[in-house]
C-alpha cells in the first residue's frame, strides 16, 4: 500500500482544515500519515485521537511555528528524515508555512517525491509589513525549486506563485469547501437557538467566528458596535484564543456584557450562523476563511475586510471596508440592521458561494493527487 504523509506544526490545524484531503487519499487507497506537534495549549487536545479514529497514522514532531526557533526545527528535520528513510512515502504534502519549510527540506534531503505545498495565505501579501516581506518571501521562492505542487487558495497567491521558479507548478483550488447543502437546507429552530443564548427573538444579531487574537481584529468590531449603539442589536463571538481575557475584561468595564457575548470555542457554529443576521469578519489578513464561506452559505448577509480572500468571495459587494476603518465598519453595521441593499447581497452571496462547495474543492484536489502520484510512479 502507498503511503501519504501529512506535514504541518500545528496538530489541530488537520483536524480543522484537512480532513477532507485525507479522506480523498484514503479513498484512492493509500495509508495516510501525519507528521505534527501535538504538544502545546494552541494544540486541540484530542487533535490526535479524532486523526487516529479516523485511520490516521500519528507522528509527533516538535516543529515550531516561529520561524526563529532554529534549533527545535532543524532538529525536527532530522526527525523527518528518519521518519521518511523509514516509511517511504509515495507523496509528501506539507502545511503551514513552518511545517512547509522543515517538510521540503528533508523531502529533499531524503529524495522524496513528489512535494506538495499548500499555502493557507503566504505571510507577504499586499499591504504587509515589510519584515514579512523581507523574512517570508525569500523563503518562499527559494523552496520553490524542490516544490512539486504548489497549491494556492486565492487569486493574488496564485498570482505570486506562478512567478516562483517551481520545480513543478501552481495551482489555484477553491480552498477546502463547504458543504453548502447542509448549510443552507438543513433546518434549525432560529428561536430556539435565540434563546438558547438569551436573545429576543425579534433582536437583530451580529456574529464572528475566529480566533481572539489581533489579525481577526475582534476590537475593531467591538468598537464598532459600542459606537453604533444599534437599537436591539447584539454582537456575538465564536472563538478562544489570548485575548480573549483582555477582552472580557473591557467588556464589563464597558457594561457591554449583555449585548457583546464572548461565546469561546463552539462546535455548533453552524446553528449559531443560522440563527443570526449579519457575519462580520474584520481581519487584517487572511487566505481564504472558512468561517466567511459557512456564513455566506448560511444565508447571512456578510460585512468583511477587504483584503486578499475576501474579495475573492465578496469581489463586487457594497459590505467591504479597510480594516483599520472602524468608522465605516460602523456605518455598514447600521446600514445592514436597516436592510441597505442586504437581500441583493445575499443573493450574490449564494450564487457566488456555490463555486465553492466541498464536491468541486474535492474533486480539484483529488485530480491534483492523481497527477502527484503518476509523477511519482515515473520517477
């Protein structure tokens, strides 16, 4: 049986993003191996059991998101090397720009082919900040020549990519998809699930989903709201991460509690979308969010960033606003309580979010790994 490994530094990020990605490969027959760190409180505690129950063959390997921590992730080179010399993996498919780097390299070190890279959004993109232009980039381009398959998930990545000197080539896929049949048609009590969190049933309702750290720009959002002071509104959010303390602090000192309610890790996001009336998603950076393609497939009108991504699914929408812009966050805030063009949007956003429905993200990925594995056979 043919082996596929799986490469990233952070254990819930498989859970999170890549289950489908192994599926496919199971279904195609080959034994699937993930090579991770399973240490740490970023790190889902039970990441390692849901990739076992699901056929999963677990390795534990150290490898550090920072990009500084040489010592730990040369070592976890090694380590990879030892764990390829042993297994011989028939395909090699690495994640996260840390589990990129020390993937490739002992991929390369150890004649491994093919590669494959996806990026969930490079860390240069229009706008960044110089340093990470001047640390990632370089990187990027110079791993580029023992790249087989690089995979990107929104146009302005791709465009980038393709100007990579690949050892192989780039590919643009529709991110992971979602399952828009599910979101849109499975039915859920919208008053039940209202009172489940203790919000009138005729409130209108804000919501976000992601991490509470400074790139999901959780405080821009907040701000907004206290300003707007909307009648009747309030404002969810589904997520844990390091500020989510500082937050709940500032939210009592506020008196905002009641109408701002920091939800935490939730894993019924999908009847908590259907259950509110407006995504707002401010991000400074993202790839391409799944968090922003559930709410559009959930019939939620949606006001993001516009940023990489983003635009890509909202590319002509009247809700889109620079994320350091809290003014105009709040104005589109107020003109989508008041129903400003919000089923016009909403109808773009159904078309538009069919093209990335999880059977068409499958089915590019399952063609990309058939045409990995032909090459291999070739070597």
């Amino acid at each position: 049986m043919k082996k596929a490994l799986f490469v990233t530094h952070n254990s819930r990020f498989l859970v999170q993003f890549e289950m489908n990605d192994i599926r496919i490969l199971q279904t195609m027959g080959l034994e699937v191996h993930c090579a991770t760190n399973f240490r740490g409180e970023m790190m889902r505690k039970d990441a390692e059991k849901t990739l076992t129950d699901a056929g999963v063959i677990c390795h534990s390997i150290d490898i550090e998101r920072s990009p500084f921590k040489l010592g730990q992730n040369i070592r976890a080179v090694f380590e990879l090397r030892q764990l390829m010399r042993q297994e011989k993996f028939a395909l090699v498919h690495c994640h996260t720009p840390m589990g990129g780097v020390v993937g490739r390299l002992a991929a390369n070190a150890e004649h491994v082919r093919p590669v494959m890279y996806t990026a969930h959004g490079f860390h240069f993109y229009k706008g960044c900040p110089l340093q990470n232009r001047l640390i990632y980039e370089p990187i990027e381009s110079t791993l580029a020549h023992i790249t087989d398959a690089q995979l990107t998930i929104n146009r302005e990545d791709y465009a980038a990519a393709q100007k990579f000197k690949l050892r192989g080539r780039a590919y643009y896929v529709p991110g992971i998809g979602v399952d828009v049949e599910k979101l849109s048609h499975v039915p859920v009590d919208r008053k039940a699930e209202r009172e489940k969190l203790g919000i009138p049933e005729d409130a209108y309702v804000f919501v976000s989903v992601g991490e509470l750290n400074k790139n999901k720009n959780h405080l821009a959002a907040i701000h907004a709201f206290e300003k707007t002071a909307i009648p009747n509104a309030y404002y969810l959010v589904c997520g844990t991460g390091p500020l989510a303390e500082c937050y709940r602090v500032m939210l009592e000192e506020k008196g905002l509690t009641d109408k701002v309610k920091l939800l935490g890790f939730r894993s019924d996001v999908s009847d908590i979308l259907r259950a509110c009336d407006c995504f707002v998603f401010p991000s400074h950076r993202e790839g391409l969010s799944v968090s922003l393609m559930e709410a559009m497939a959930a019939g939620l009108l949606c006001i993001a960033s516009r940023i990489r991504g983003n635009v890509d699914l909202l590319s002509d929408s009247r809700y889109l606003f620079d994320p350091v812009d809290e003014e105009t966050l709040g104005r589109l805030m107020q003109e989508a309580a008041a129903g400003v063009q919000t089923e016009e949007e909403k109808e773009k956003n159904r078309v538009m979010i069919q093209k990335y429905d999880v059977s068409n993200a499958s089915r590019c990925m399952k063609e990309i790994y058939e045409t990995m594995l032909k090459m291999g056979d070739a070597k």
